[in-house]
C-alpha cells in the first residue's frame, strides 16, 4: 500500500511547474489516505527570524504564497536543533509553543496536524504541513505512510524555489534593460534637453561643431559639466580627449605644474618629464571647472594659451603648440569679479564669445520627475536592490514645489537619502519640509522672526532685512545678478541690493 501510494503521491506532485498546482493535485490524492483539511508549505528562515509560507491547498483552492510570521530568539534556536525530529504529530496544537505561535496566523482553524521537515542535499528547505480542522486527528499510521513522500516534495520545493529567484533575476534584468533604454533615449545624458533644458540643447548643438571657446554659466549643482560633456559628444572632436580640471580643487602652488606639465629637473621630486592637462587634452577637449576660482597669475597664462594655443612646460623654454578646445564653467559672478578686479577682463572677453546660461531647477519644474526617477534607478543599482523603490504621487507634487537651492546635486543627495531610509519604499521626502521658524535674540529676549507667528513681538527692521535677503541668496545658490538671481526674485535693482548687503554685511 505504501509503495502504491508513494507512486501515485509522486505522479501527482510532478503534475505541473507551479508548486500550488502540484500541492493542490497531491492534496486531492492524499485527502482519501488522511483526515486532512489542508496542506501548507512553508520555509524557516533563521536569518531573518521568520517563517514564510510559500504554498497551500485544501478544498476549495490551492495558492501560492509569500506570508512571514516572525520568531523570537528563542523559536529560531527550538528549531534549530539538530535532533529535532523529521515527523512529528501535534493532535492539539496549543501544545506546542512554535506551532501555537505560527501557524494560526495563517490558518486560523488549524486544530491538529502532521509536520514533516523537508531535507534536501543535507540543507532543511522548510516543512509541509498536513492539518486537520478537528482536534486529536493523526495517529502513527499516518505518518509513516507519508514519511517516504519527503524527497519528492522536498526535490520539487527545491526547483520551484531555484525557479522563483530565476524569475526574480529576470525580472532584475528586465528593470535593468528599461533603466538602459531611458538612458540611450536621453540625449548625451541630459535630462531634460526636450524640457526645462530645451534651449540650452539648442545652444549646444549651435556651437558644438565649431572650435570656439564656451562659457557655461549656473548656480552650482545645476549640471555644469553635463552640458559641458554634450558640447564635446555632439563635436567633431568627441573621439577624442576630454580632460575634466577642477580650478578650485588645485593648489595655487601646483597650478602651473598641473596645468602646463614640467620639465625633468624642473624641481625636487621631478624624476621625469611630466603632462600638465591641457598636453593631455591635445587634440580634444578641456573643461575648467571652477575657473572664477583661478587666482589673477594663473589667469594670465591661461589668456596666453587662448591667445596663442601654446604652452611652456614648468622648468621648459620649448613652446609647445596644442590643438585644443576649451570650456569653461563658473557658478560665480564673473562680469562682477571684473569689476572688483577679482578677474581679468581680456580673459573674460575670450570666454565669453558665447556663453550658456544654465537655468536653476526651480525654474524647470518639468525636469523634476524625469531627474527623480532617474536618481532612483541610480540609488538603486548603487544599492543593488531588487526592485525599484516607488515614489507616490503626493512625494513628487513635494519634490516639485521644493526651490531646490543646491539644485540636481541636491536631488541626488535627497533621493540617495530617503533611498536609504526606505529601501523599499514608497519614498518619504517630509524631511524637506520647512523646519520651525528661525528663533533670533533681540534685547536678550528670543523672537520668531516668521511675520505670520511673531504676534506682538518684532525685530528690527535690519536685522529681518539681513535674515530675508539671506534667504533669497541661498534660495539663488548666492547668485545676486541675472535671471534668477536674488535682485529678480526680490523685485530690486542689482546694485541696489548690493549696497544693502555690504550695508548689513551679507556675503553672496
């Protein structure tokens, strides 16, 4: 008879790929053998402190699925032991605490019932559960009929389960494949060069084919170098080199030696020969970043190379002609810095043949979707996540109404930032909302310096001058003149609001 029933019990469980088919065929055979309900599969999984139920049939269904119960300390480690039997029958179930514990949370009715341990290649899979709605239903007989259909079910447990993570991955992949296809259909990776970044791009492709110097100007964090890099992609140089330099990140003591290269000899430590950037961009492209932060001397070999396309290596009398194109990229005031004497004006002219103004993110609204999905995909991946984390409806409306004043590196900084929070989402972004009024001490007393909370008490006229015209350049990411500056947000004469700030003593 046992061997019979394994037979029959076998044919049954290989039935079908899905595993709640499979159960639900062996169940309909089993249930003329067993004074059965049900049979459930689930899988103990000590890491986690929890038992997942992964499949189920009785009666009126079969289903897969994908239900945790979580364990204490002490339940993980009762069924970790190793002497723990493979069959065991539990006619009331409040007898046994783990039991009692799990297994009604998923089915409430559960009265009594068989638990056998699947064990497959020395590893314990999980358990199959035959149960009974009716205290005191299982005897010994029982068990040693079903003791011999352990392998099979434990053998198609196994597929199934290397089956579900095939599809997992796949799924990964094909998450991975639509990633890649959105970023193929992003012109040269800029987000936005339909949009907010429409005009900029037009830009772009007028002056990219030609030679001429490019200034490309914006607040920081708004994507400098990324338009900077779709100059050098949609030129006739792009196969060739595109050398990034930081103005602000050298020493003034190695500018020189960092830039135009050096001699053997040149000075202790130089052993050999050496390329500044600008060697290397031959034939190519160089991008200063950051060149308001060019100290005057520097600037005055930089206006040569421009002037002449040759440059002097360090310790060198060889002048050394370069075939070069040049972009550069400040966040700063430059026409300003002229007018201080902070930059020199024959330099600025020779950048400024035709600039690229690079809009805030506050003025391109339309981006802010495209921009955040994309910084999921990126944390994402970063991550190596399963699945993306979703980003509801009223989480985007607050992305959008955000000023965003260190603009799209702000972005990324958020996104990664609630990614990391809520690694499997939906995304909470309340951070961003505005913390309480900033409280000022005026006449050794505390004051709400918000208007729409202050009540009675007030500050003195420059002291909310200094707080209000603060907050507008950081909102500007200290820009002061031009489209989207602080004078424009605030409805002032540039220079008018220059004055006040040297009058309250406000840096931009």
């Amino acid at each position: 008879m046992e061997k019979t029933c394994y037979f029959e019990a076998t044919q049954r469980l290989c039935a079908s790929l899905q595993l709640e088919k499979s159960l639900e065929h062996y169940f309909h055979y089993m249930k003329q053998k067993l004074p059965i309900d049900g049979i459930f599969m689930n899988l103990f999984q000590p890491e986690q402190q929890q038992i997942q139920f992964i499949a189920h049939a009785n009666n009126d269904s079969a289903e897969a699925l994908d239900q945790c119960v979580p364990l204490t300390e002490e339940m993980c480690r009762v069924l970790s032991q190793p002497d723990r039997p493979v069959i065991r029958i539990i006619n009331h179930i409040e007898t046994d605490g783990v039991t009692f514990h799990v297994a009604p949370r998923v089915f409430p009715d559960i009265q009594s019932l068989i638990l056998m341990r699947m064990i497959c290649d020395d590893t314990h899979l999980g358990v199959v559960g035959y149960y009974s709605r009716t205290p005191n239903s299982f005897r010994a007989i029982h068990a040693d009929l079903i003791e011999s259909h352990m392998h099979p079910l434990a053998l198609i447990t196994a597929f199934n389960l290397q089956g579900r993570n095939l599809l997992a991955q796949n799924q990964q992949l094909a998450e991975q494949n639509d990633t890649l296809k959105r970023s193929l259909e992003v012109k040269n990776g800029v987000i936005g060069a339909d949009a907010g970044l429409k005009r900029v791009m037009e830009q772009v492709q007028a002056i990219a084919h030609l030679d001429t110097s490019v200034l490309i100007l914006g607040e920081t964090g708004v994507g400098k170098e990324v338009i900077a890099n779709a100059v050098h992609e949609y030129s006739t140089r792009a196969d060739k080199p595109f050398i990034k330099v930081n103005c602000g990140a050298i020493p003034d003591s190695l500018l020189d030696s960092e830039l135009f290269g050096y001699e053997k000899g040149a000075f202790t430590g130089a052993e050999q020969r050496k390329q500044g950037y600008f060697e290397q961009a031959d034939g190519g492209t160089i991008f200063l970043d950051e060149i308001g932060e060019l100290p005057l001397s520097a600037q005055v070999r930089l206006l040569r190379v421009l002037q002449n396309s040759t440059i002097t290596r360090v310790g060198g009398y060889e002048s050394i002609e370069l075939n070069i194109r040049v972009i550069a990229a400040t966040h700063r005031e430059l026409q300003h810095m002229v007018q201080d004497g902070e930059f020199r004006q024959d330099l600025w002219y020779r950048l400024a043949i035709f600039p690229i103004q690079i809009p805030p993110l506050r003025q391109r609204t339309s981006d802010i979707p495209l921009l955040a999905q994309f910084a999921v995909e990126k944390m994402t991946a970063k991550f190596n996540l399963p699945r993306l984390p979703r980003i509801p409806s009223e989480q985007l409306s607050l992305l959008s109404r955000y000023p965003w004043p260190g603009n799209v590196r702000e972005m990324m900084n958020v996104i990664e930032r609630a990614v990391i929070q809520h690694p499997e989402g939906p995304l909470d972004f309340s951070f961003l909302m505005p913390s309480e009024p900033e409280v000022v001490t005026c006449d050794n007393q505390q004051v709400i310096i918000d208007p729409s909370r202050a009540g009675d008490k007030l500050v003195p006229l420059e002291m909310m001058m200094q707080k209000y015209i603060s907050h507008a350049l950081k909102v500007c990411g200290g820009k002061v003149y031009g489209s989207g500056g602080a004078a424009e947000m605030l409805a002032i004469n540039p220079n008018t609001l220059r004055s006040k700030m040297k009058k309250l003593g406000i840096q931009a």
